[in-house]
C-alpha cells in the first residue's frame, strides 16, 4: 500500500496495490500492521455505509472530543469529491481543507484523523461510501461546519444549481463560530 502525506498533518491518502485480471480485481482494502508501520495505530471499531445521488453535498460533519472519530473512507460504486478541513485551533493548518477524488475505479482511500471536518460531494449518478470509525457515533457529539463557508471557498465540483443539501447541513455554523 502507498500512503502519501497530504500536507495536514495526519491526513493521508492510501492507495492500495490492486490485482487485476480478466477476471477482475483483488486488493486489501484495509491491513492494520502495514498502516501501523506508516504510524496508523487506529483501532477502528465501527463500519458505515452511505449511498447517495448526484449533486448530494454532504457535511462537513464532525464529532466533538471525547467522541472525536478518525475515519477511513473509500468509495465502493462511482464516485466522490472527499473534503477534509483542519479544525484543530493549534494546527499551523487549522483552517485549510484537502480534497480529493475518490471513486470505485481510483480504489483511494482518504484516512482522515481527529480534529479535522469530513464532507463530500458525489459527481457521478450514484456513489456508495463506505467508512471505518474509531470511535461509535454519539448524537451528543455531532457538529459540522457549513458546505459553503466563505472562509473555506470550496470547490465542491458539482454545478451548485444543482446542489442536493440537506436542511441540517444547510444550518450548520460557519468555521468562525466554532468554540
């Protein structure tokens, strides 16, 4: 598996070695002692699985401490535009966002630490995500930032007339009103 840096800290993209044949495909989508070799001693402890349209914006979603969750996310069917943003305050990056496509032909993955906000955007007809967390999902917990916060300027690929957002997400906080 190669794991490239991204440039905030702890946020990585993993590339799978991929087997192909007329037959198909093989890869490991997930090797916990080669990632625990590269300095990812995550123990994830639950799957999630979401499907979803084009144009859907989902996020940016977070859990606050001390239910803060890393994330590895993968795209099973099409694909995504995935979104990343620093919100750890004593980050030199706190504030800057990654992005990233991923789809069911890329086989990438984006492992997305503690601290930082996750959303996407699906730019095919349909997209399923599929996720590891390290920690369980807490509904006390959860908190995002706004998909179009003018601080943030992202580009989230899609034409925006044509944005699916849900009204949850259209009334999260902006990254300036975060405590």
């Amino acid at each position: 598996m190669e794991i490239r840096k991204t440039g905030i800290e702890g946020l990585l993209v993993l590339e799978p070695r991929v087997f192909k044949d007329p037959r198909g495909y093989f890869f490991e989508s997930y090797h916990r002692e080669e990632l625990k070799q590269h300095g990812v001693k995550n123990e994830f402890i639950q799957d999630n699985q979401s499907r979803s349209t084009y144009g859907v914006i989902r996020g940016l979603h977070f859990q606050n401490a001390p239910h803060a969750q890393t994330k590895l996310v993968r795209v099973t069917e099409g694909t995504i535009y995935d979104v990343a943003v620093d919100l750890r305050r004593e980050s030199p990056t706190f504030g800057q966002w990654f992005g990233i496509e991923l789809s069911a032909d890329n086989f990438l993955q984006l492992l997305i630490p503690k601290g930082l906000a996750h959303g996407f955007s699906v730019l095919s007809d349909h997209a399923t995500l599929y996720y590891k967390c390290d920690d369980y999902y807490h509904p006390q917990s959860e908190s995002g930032i706004r998909f179009d916060d003018p601080d943030l300027e992202i580009d989230w690929k899609i034409d925006p007339g044509k944005a699916i957002i849900s009204e949850k997400d259209r009334n999260l906080s902006y990254i300036k009103q975060l405590k």
